[in-house]
C-alpha cells in the first residue's frame, strides 16, 4: 500500500553483494529456500495452483472479475513461469489504488511460518504481503521510509539495506503469531519475526493496527484499523498496477503458544 512515494534511496544504502543470502547459508530462509517439512506450497508458477489456492478478495473497492487476471510471466532470472501484479483491472491511470484486484489464498491462517519469494521489475514498483488480509508487510521500491520496504507498514523502519533492488530475487522469510482474543475481544496483538533476504530485520515485533482504510484488508475500516476481530482470513498480495512477480511462496501452519516469535536459524 502506498499513498506517497517518499524519498528516493542512496545508492549507498542498496548492498546487494552483501545483504544476499541463499537459502542454503541459513538452512531455509533467503531466495530459493525449500518448503519446510509439512508446508503447503501456494504457488509453484502454475495456473491450476494459482485457481485452486487463490481468489480475488472482493473488499470496498473490488474492481475485477474472476477468474484472477494476474498474468503468468517469465521469469527473467531463472526461466520458467512466474505470477506477475500487473493485473489488467488496474490501470495505469489509478497505480496504487489498492483493493481493486488483490488476491488472497482461499485458506485462513493463523500461526504461521512465510516465504515468499518478489521480483521488482521497474523503479517504484509496487506491491505487498498481508498477513490475514491486515497486517502488511510493503514491497515499494526506492522507499526507505516506515512505509517503505520490507517495513511491518507505518511501524517499524524499511530495512532498506537488505533489498537487492530492481530486477533481482528477494525473499521474505516470516514467522507471525496471530492475535489472540477471549470472549471476542483481543487480548494479545499480533507479532512478527522477519528475515529479508537471509538478514533478520524484524524481531518480536508488536503490530498495533490495519493500515490503509477499509480497501486495505479485514477490519481495515472498523475503528480507524484498530477494530481487529475474531474473522478469519488468508495470505494476501496486493495489485497496485505495477509488475512485481512472485514464486516460491509457501505456509506452514504452527502453533506458537507464547509471544515469541523468533525462530531458530537451523529449521
């Protein structure tokens, strides 16, 4: 979700070289990392995947038409297909008006373990990653920003520095704890760990609110996003008529009985 770009990044503050970490180094988290034993995989690069976990989700501002028109790309790295953003129900004229055309996997989630691979193919392109279509994780290129980059979204700063920049694979690597509520109301926030591109980012992380209105995602509209309710609901990626491309992206459910959410390097 974006509502401003924000300023442009140094050049200084992108160290591909450095920030790059296979999946291999730390086991089963960075770029190419193999789904854990007893993860679903939600997208493998195939259309029959792609009709069979997702849907659009038809929020205040849905704008599109099933079957999803996400298109099936290349990949410009690796070969083979990948899911692309660009959604045709998006125009130009109305780039990063969220809501129109996201997608959500069919199947809620609650503790969960993430990763999720996205290619950024133009300068200030523009996506993002939602846990149970409300708490965002940004993909937004050339924004450093607490609105920027792998930032929990208006939360916490962009972990800039990790983000390989245009062109190239990044992977996010999430372990999240759903809030947790009684009698109806919730009585723990949720929280996050994240590593990006094989660097931990975020640890332990509250996150306090929906962002971005109601056309952002459930409860997005009730109480300012701070209404979170007891509704279930899936892994989101968001339209905002850019290309960003994604592969790899796979979920295993746990359970995490603690507000802990800082996972072992070893999985």
């Amino acid at each position: 979700m974006h509502s401003s770009r924000g300023s442009r990044v140094p050049a200084w503050l992108i160290l591909p070289a450095l920030a790059f970490v296979t999946g291999s180094a730390l086991g089963s988290v960075g770029v190419g990392a193999k789904p854990l034993p007893g993860a679903r995989v939600v997208f493998d690069g195939t259309a029959a995947m792609l009709a069979e976990q997702w849907q659009y989700w038809e929020g205040p501002r849905f704008g599109a038409k099933p079957p999803i028109g996400w298109p099936l790309l290349a990949d410009p790295i690796d070969g083979g297909l990948v899911l692309s953003a660009n959604d045709p129900a998006v125009p130009a004229t109305v780039r990063s008006k969220f809501g129109i055309a996201d997608i959500v996997t069919k199947e809620p989630h609650g503790d969960i373990r993430l990763h999720v691979e996205f290619l950024v193919m133009t300068e200030g392109g523009n996506s993002g990653v939602y846990l149970q279509n409300r708490y965002e994780i940004q993909v937004l290129d050339g924004d450093a920003t607490t609105h920027g980059m792998g930032a929990v979204i208006n939360e916490t700063p962009s972990p800039y520095f990790a983000y390989q920049g245009v062109g190239r694979w990044n992977a996010y690597d999430i372990l999240f704890r759903a809030p947790r509520f009684r009698d109806g109301r919730m009585v723990e926030k949720p929280r996050v760990t994240m590593y990006f591109n094989g660097i931990k980012v975020h640890a332990y992380v509250e996150i306090n609110q929906v962002w971005g209105g109601a056309p952002s995602g459930v409860d997005g509209g009730n109480d300012g996003g701070r209404g979170i309710t007891e509704t279930p609901a899936g892994l989101k990626l968001q339209a905002e008529g850019y290309d960003v491309r994604y592969r790899n992206i796979w979920i295993k459910d746990v359970v995490l009985e603690r507000p802990n959410t800082n996972f072992p390097r070893d999985e």
